[in-house]
C-alpha cells in the first residue's frame, strides 16, 4: 500500500493573509504604523508639538494654568513666531 499524502488545506483566512490561533505568526498587516518624526530642514532639530509637549508635561507632574493657555491662545491668534511668543512668555515673567 503506498503512502498517500494528504493535500494541506488552506483556510480562507489564514489564505486571505490572517493569522488563525494555532498558527499565530507575525503578520505585516498586524504592525502598527508609525508616525514619521517632524524634524525642521533648517536647524536638523526635532520638533514636538503642543499635544506631545503637554503629554510629556504631564508625566513630570507640570500642568498649564489657566493663564498660560490664554498666552498660547493669544499668540496663535495673533500668528506670533517663535521668537515672539518667546520673548511674550518672558515679558509675562519679569518683575516689575
């Protein structure tokens, strides 16, 4: 008697490119997509913007006060630049 050989069949998942529970493999279509970094092509540097400044924030226990919003909302009403919104943030702070 000669050895029959059984062909292998192939879910329609697993075909369609899923991954079944008993063959759980790594799968590119299961690999989360990253977000690109924002990096400035003047200065080489990294830039973070105000949601990702503000969750780091919040990790080291710093939270925007109520006036500090109003600053940043003004400035970017205003259409202030960097600079601007900098030496704002400074005047806010001097005494006297």
């Amino acid at each position: 008697m000669a050895a029959r050989r059984s062909a292998r069949r192939v879910s329609p998942k697993k075909a369609a490119g899923h991954a079944t529970r008993r063959d759980s493999c790594y799968l590119e279509v299961m690999a989360k997509q990253k977000k690109p970094i924002a990096k400035s092509t003047k200065t080489g540097r990294f830039v973070i913007g105000s949601s990702g400044f503000g969750k780091i924030s919040a990790v080291e226990g710093i939270r925007m006060t109520a006036a500090m919003k109003k600053r940043a909302g003004d400035a970017r009403a205003k259409g202030l630049t960097a600079e601007e919104f900098r030496s704002t943030i400074i005047r806010s702070h001097r005494k006297g």
